[in-house]
C-alpha cells in the first residue's frame, strides 16, 4: 500500500509538479472574478469547489463583469482569475496589449468551454407566418413584429445588462445599422436572468422575439433560438475595436466578430507562485454539450450555481483527468 501511495504521488508530481500535501500548504487565498452569466457562473463554481476541496484553497469570487473585471484586473491585479474572459468584448486591442506587456496572462492557448459563439437571434415562431425573417435586413425592416413592451409603436431588440461588454458592442451596432430611425428601441434588461426572462415569457405567450444571446447557454436549445445572417461581411479589426467601446464616435455595419473565450491571470497571480493551480486552470476544459446539459440542469431544477458545480462532480468524470490522483482523492470522499 506504501509502495503504491508512493508511485502515486511521484506520477503526480512528475505529471502537475506538485501534490495535494504542497497544495494545502502554499494555496492560500486566491480570488476570481464572479460573474453572472450561466456558463461563466457553473465554471467559477466549479473551480472553486475543487480548488477549495482539492487544492485546500480559500477562494472568494468578486462579483464583476467582462469589462470591470478585466479592468480591475489590468489596472490593480485584482481579482487573480477571470475563468471565462470573452476578449473581443473586453476589446481586442486592449487584450493583446495587456498580454504583451506582461500586464496579463493566458492559463492556455484553448477555450475553457467549448461551443462558444455569438449573434442576433430570433424566437423560430416568427418564422412560421414569415419564413423571410431569416436575415437581419429583413429583421430591421419589420419593427412591427417585435414590439417593444413600453413602447408598441417601436420594434423592440433585446440587449445585454448595463456594463457588460455586449451591451456596449450592442448599442455601438444599433448606430451602426441606424435601428432608431428605422423605428427600434432597445430593451435594456437589468441582468442576465431578466435577459433570459425576455426570452422565456416571449415563447410561452406565442410572441416574438428579437435579440442578442450567445452560446452555450440552455435557452439556445430549449427554445430553438435562430441566430440571424447578418448579410454583410466582417467590417474589419479597426472597426470592430471601436465598436467595443462605448465612446465609438462612428461605428459602421459589421457582422458579429469570431468569438473566442480564454481563462486569464493577473501578472502578479502568474509569477508569483501557484504552479498547480495555474496548471490546473490550463488543463481544464468542458466541451460545449457538457455546458449546455448543465444549463438545462440549472434551468430544469430551478439550481444556484454552486449546486450545479456539485451536480458535475458527482456525475461526470472528466474533471479526474485535471487534476493528480490525489487531488481527486479529496473530492470524492
């Protein structure tokens, strides 16, 4: 038994460079960005279930958003961890200067959670009486259809909550595509479940739905949500740099930049110490499908966040190959 214990641990060390022993003893306090929305709430849950339980961390999540958090993170090294960065909304130019001058860096050239994508989209019931609605031309021309709820006389598009970074993407392509004077309104939701509230009593009641959202999220296949052609080509990198800043003095048409997702860490978190952990938030990944059956287990059960990181430890396997032997040896007893 010693002897097998003792293979164990020199595989642990020789594959992850350290063990659960050196865990308990150098972890610490760590902090990572809190933040709202459902993939990005189950993976800061879940990271923090096993750092706190495997790694014998002390985890707080401080509650953020794209673009206050990575600024916080950039500006004063605090919080240590975003788990799901979306660098094109934190504003692409502004990424890769803090990864150039060292200000940042990236847990690993890979998505954290797969299937990411983003878009306008539309509830598929318009699509029974008008099939054409498949495009956004032909979105922007019928504001008729989509009633805004405080304003029937205006089409209503539903964007992100205030101080997220594709609300500000957002309202720079409503200029872009000159929606107001083409008789739209943005609805502004206060979160993201007020943003999923639009979606969700918009279908039970038959009526139709305009919108932002991005993937993987549960509503996207529980709802069958279509996203749109925009019809144009990418505007380019310069364009698509101002549109992700809510000072844009002249946004042009663009559709949507291709969207990726990377897990980040402040300079100071990245040098000093925390090889394990840095290793584990490099490794760890859940695929697209994963993520969207743990929406559907959060939306279906009415479940927080952090019970849904429990739900996934106790039936999935995947997270066993992040991390040593040992480290799973305190999750599952």
């Amino acid at each position: 038994m010693n002897r097998t214990l003792t293979t164990i641990a020199a595989v642990a060390v020789a594959t992850f460079g350290f063990t659960n022993t050196a865990s308990a003893q150098e972890c610490g306090d760590i902090s990572m960005a809190g933040l709202g929305w459902g993939s990005a709430s189950i993976l800061g849950e879940i990271d923090k279930l096993i750092l706190e339980e495997g790694f014998n961390c002390n985890v707080t999540l401080i509650p953020g958003g794209t673009v206050p958090s990575f600024t916080s993170m950039v500006e004063q090294n605090e919080p240590d961890v975003m788990g799901e960065l979306w660098p094109n909304a934190a504003g692409i130019d502004t990424y890769n200067a803090a990864l150039a001058e060292g200000r940042m860096s990236e847990a690993a050239d890979q998505s954290p959670i797969g299937g990411v994508a983003e878009g306008w989209y539309v509830l598929p019931n318009i699509l029974e009486a008008h099939p054409e609605l498949t495009t956004l031309e032909a979105v922007l021309a019928r504001p008729d259809l989509f009633p805004h709820p405080d304003d029937a006389s205006k089409g209503g598009f539903v964007t992100c909550p205030p101080g997220s970074g594709c609300q500000i993407s957002n309202a720079n392509l409503f200029v872009a595509y000159d929606m107001e004077a083409k008789g739209w309104k943005m609805v502004d939701p206060g979160s993201y479940a007020a943003e999923d509230a639009t979606i969700s009593s918009a279908y039970d009641r038959g009526e139709a739905w305009f919108g932002y959202y991005s993937a993987p999220t549960a509503f996207i296949g529980k709802y069958d949500l279509r996203i749109l052609d925009w019809g144009v080509e990418f505007g380019g990198q310069e364009n698509w740099n101002c549109i992700t800043k809510p000072d844009c003095p002249n946004p042009q048409p663009s559709s949507w930049t291709s969207s990726f997702v990377r897990t980040v860490f402040t300079e100071k978190f990245a040098t000093n110490g925390h090889p394990d952990v840095r290793a584990y938030l490099g490794t760890r990944v859940i695929p697209g499908p994963v993520m969207n059956e743990l929406l559907l287990f959060m939306d279906d059960n009415q479940a927080s966040p952090d019970e849904v990181a429990e739900h996934f430890i106790a039936n999935y396997d995947m997270w066993k190959e992040w991390v040593s032997a040992a480290v799973a040896d305190e999750l599952v007893d």
